[in-house]
C-alpha cells in the first residue's frame, strides 16, 4: 500500500521521500522511504517518543542519494496500527514489527538506528536478532542493563526518570495531563526547537499533528505502561559492530549510562557529544547521518 503526501500532515512530503503501508499479520506500519531503487542494506531508523517517522527527515533525505533509508511509525504511533491493550507494546512485539518489516523490504540484513525508545527496541532487537544485523547505531538510548544499574545506584537518574511514574499512571491520567493546554508539556519540544533553530515550523506542525492523531498519544504511552521493569529484558551481549552517540546533555538519560558499556557490547565504539541534548537527532543531523553511512 502507498499513501500519497499531502493527504495528511502526517504523510509530509519531502524530497525523495515515498510513504508506504506494510501490512505485518496484526498490524499495519506506515513507513517513509527514500533511496530504495539504489537497493543495499537498508538503512531502518527508529524513532521515540513522543514522535514519528518524521524525526528522521534530516536521515531520509541527507542519506537517500546513497543509501536505501526507511523510518516507520512504530506501532501505536503516527498513521501506522493503534491496537488497545497494553500487551500489544511489550518489547518483543515491536521487536518482531521490526524483523517483519524487514522480511517486507526483502533485506536479509539490516542496519538499525533507534533513538530514545526505538533506541530501546534497537538494543533488544540486535540482543534476539543479531543475524539480521549488519551494524547498530544507538542514539541517547539506554542499554537496559545500564539502566537497571543507574536506577539503582545514581539518584541522579533516579531523579530524571521520575517522569516515568506519571506516564505509567492508571485511568488516563497521563493523557489527560499531556493533553492539558492544547499538549502545552509536550509542546516543550516544539517551542524549544523552535526557540533554538532546529526546527522550522513546518517541522513543529508535523510535530504537533501527530499528538491530535487519534490513539496516537495513548499507544506512545503504552509502552510505558508495558515495560513493567526495564531489567525484566532478558539481553544476550550485543554482538554486532556498534556505533552509540550521546547527546551529554541529555536531562532525561545521564552520560553515565556510557560508563561500563563496553561490557556488554564488545564491538563498540563511541561518539560522544558536549554540546548537545536528548534531541541530537535534530540539533546535529549532519553528524547522525554521517555515522549512518
């Protein structure tokens, strides 16, 4: 299935840039595609919350002249599948969207980009799938066993994830405080990339379409909800070459969620960022690219 851009504000069009459907057994994803006659490992880029496909623009049309780049809607975001129980968000299944919609594209192998949850479900894949993968890259997303011991050990982290408490609420009380003031908390983002530059108001209004979706706020939140606890994630050391940028102000995820790493991902190697937050993806799009090729 196609979708034609233009016919939503979350079907932006951009450059290059193709919007399909993949039907994947009980769900469907929207996905942004650019790049694809060039064939190749594709390049499969995740994105967090409480955003979409569009998060990668910068990727799919920086990467598109070289490089077969597709970003999707995960599951409950976006225009892709909204199912209503919570279960359906447990890691492993948006795992398995994952290794579907790779089986869809035709790619035995792919290179998987995630960041904050799609990081989350990047780490998970590469630890249940790694044949599948011939490189991972991590963006500002923490390996679950380093989560596990910075929640323990760092009240600093303790702090920063407190957050987490409210999305994780009973009887929509989180939806109804995101909600409030027309998303005023989550229009933080907007107003601050604005503010800063690296958002263009085009940018902010695909942004901000997304949380009016319907359904689409309450399936972001679910995987909150679904988690339970981070270490129940059972994760074999990751085995495939791995490239992990730290955004080093990040208020939400410490920098300390790079120390000791290397433990669990042998073929690792770092890029550190001083200068730039949680939303490196869009405040640095250049150097995320370049470590996407």
């Amino acid at each position: 299935m196609t979708g034609t851009a233009g016919e939503s504000p979350l079907l932006a069009a951009l450059p290059g840039v193709s919007h399909r459907f993949a039907e994947l057994g009980d769900v469907t994803l929207h996905y942004a595609e650019s790049g694809a006659a060039r064939g190749g490992v594709p390049r499969v880029l995740l994105h967090g919350f409480p955003e979409l496909w569009y998060a990668w623009h910068h990727q799919l049309t920086a990467l598109g002249g070289t490089h077969h780049v597709v970003a999707p809607d995960l599951r409950g975001y976006g225009l892709s599948s909204k199912p209503r129980e919570v279960a359906a968000y447990a890691v492993d299944r948006i795992v398995d969207d994952v290794r579907a919609l790779a089986d869809h594209l035709g790619a035995e192998r792919i290179v998987l980009a995630g960041h904050d949850w799609g990081g989350v479900i990047a780490w998970a894949f590469a630890s249940r799938y790694p044949e599948r993968l011939e490189r991972l890259v991590i963006v500002n997303a923490p390996h679950p066993a380093i989560f596990a011991r910075e929640l323990r050990h760092n009240p600093r982290q303790m702090l920063a994830s407190s957050y987490v408490l409210l999305f994780r609420a009973p009887f929509g009380l989180a939806e109804r405080v995101l909600r409030a003031g027309d998303h005023a908390l989550l229009d933080g983002l907007a107003r601050r990339g604005l503010a800063r530059g690296y958002f263009t108001p085009a940018d902010a209004a695909v942004l901000r379409a997304s949380w009016r979706e319907p359904g689409a706020l309450t399936g972001g939140l679910n995987y909150y909800r679904a988690l339970g606890v981070l270490p129940a994630l059972r994760m074999r050391p990751i085995a495939v070459p791995t490239t992990v940028i730290w955004g080093e102000r990040d208020r939400y995820l410490l920098p300390g969620h790079l120390d000791g790493l290397e433990r669990h991902v042998p073929r690792l190697s770092m890029v550190r960022v001083p200068d730039a937050s949680h939303w490196i993806v869009h405040e640095q799009p250049a150097l995320v690219s370049r470590e996407l090729c």
